[in-house]
C-alpha cells in the first residue's frame, strides 16, 4: 500500500470534526475529471514522492488529543487489503475515522463496518448506473451493494456526486438520487477546472450556483436530505 499524501489539518474533510487527510495510491477508476491524477495513473504514481507509514502515525502519536479523526482517502483506499490493517492502528490510538470511497469494493467495506473500524462513510456516486463503462469496467451490481450495505449499516453517511459541465444533465442527477433514494445525505459537489486527470477537462467551465441549486431541486425528492456543497 503506497502512501501518495498526508494533509495535517482539515475542517472540511470530516463533517464537524478536526481531522487529517491520509491518501492512498491507486485507483480502478478513470473518471476524467478526477482531480488526483498523481494518486490514480501507475505513470504519475511512480514519480509521485510517497510517505512511509512510519511518518503517519509518528504525527499521529503527536496529534492525539488535538485532531479528532482521520480520514482515508485516494485514489481508492478499499482496494488494499492493507488498509484493515491500518485502520486497525488509528482506531486503537483513539481517532475517529472516516472512508472515503467509490464504492467498488463493497466486501472491504463490510469488513471494515464488522471490525468497527469506520465512524463515518462518504460514497461518491461518480454516474447514473447506466454509464458507469465510461469511466470503469466495475460490475455495477458492486455499486448497488455498496449503496445498499451503507444505507442499512449504523455507522454516519453521506453520498455525493461532483457535477460536471457537458458530462451530468438534469436526467442524470434524477436517476442518481433515485438510486439511493430513502439516503439520508446526499451532497452535490462544483466541479472546479484545476487539476485533472484528463487535461481537456480544464477547460470547462463550472456550474453557477443557480444551476446548482436547480439541479439540487430535483433531487430533494428522493432523499432525505440534499445540499450543494
């Protein structure tokens, strides 16, 4: 498991909690308009500098009692069978975590809720079922699992999608929240053209807040709780 990042302070990452960020290298997406590409492409991964898992938990070991949590993200954390393991180890020094995953690996997560490890799970929705192939070849019955273990569990959640110009309609973002309809968090995130994965994409323009809350009016319906974010 290969440590691309750690960000030592977030107020944004974990809903009302203190936190730091830990990134972890590798993903089986390629979402064009992802913003890490350094996490997800084996190319940029190789260059990219890495930090040993030693360093991580030595700033932990100083930042017990004044962070909250931490939150695991990528890439995509649940395709390492590592990381049970190291989740393990932030648990038992007393920190609150957070996943953060695209919800490919719905066995992993199940592990990880069983073992009580997770405190909170954010899910991004990347597309309507029906166009997943574009950006993995996933079987989406993975997805719907996924969808369906976080819904049940007891542990805190949220769903979101990054709505991106010329890639989500209207259509889309309906059949999203239709798929976790009853979802008691579902947060609509601004694409913003700043580093992505496919260089095209920083030509896009993002969504005006109008457009935004237009889009998050058709989603109120399905679940319990939506925000532009």
């Amino acid at each position: 498991m290969l440590i691309g990042g750690l960000q030592k302070f977030t107020l944004i990452d974990y809903p009302d909690k203190t936190a730091c960020v830990v990134f972890l290298s590798g993903c089986n997406f390629r979402c064009p308009w992802c913003y890490s590409p350094e996490l997800v492409l084996p190319e940029k991964i190789k260059k990219h500098p890495k930090i040993e898992e030693e360093e991580v938990f030595s700033f932990l070991l100083e930042r017990k009692g004044k962070l909250d949590g931490v939150v695991l993200c990528g890439g995509e954390p649940t395709i390492h069978r590592e990381v049970v393991d190291f989740s393990r180890k932030i648990k038992e020094m007393g920190f609150l975590l957070k996943l953060d995953t695209n919800g490919s690996n719905p066995e992993m997560i199940k592990k990880l809720m069983k073992e009580g490890f997770i405190d909170y799970i954010a899910m991004d929705i990347k597309l309507p079922f029906s166009r997943y192939q574009e950006i993995s070849s996933v079987n989406i019955d993975k997805i719907k699992e996924s969808i369906k273990t976080i819904k049940k569990s007891s542990v805190d959640y949220e769903f979101r999608t990054t709505v991106v110009p010329g890639i989500h309609r209207e259509s889309d973002i309906i059949e999203i929240a239709k798929s976790i309809k009853g979802a008691k968090k579902y947060f609509l995130q601004n694409f913003f053209p700043d580093k992505t994965l496919d260089d095209s994409f920083l030509q896009k323009n993002p969504f005006s807040k109008e457009e935004l809350n237009k889009l998050k009016e058709k989603a109120v319906p399905f679940v319990e709780m939506c925000q532009v974010r």
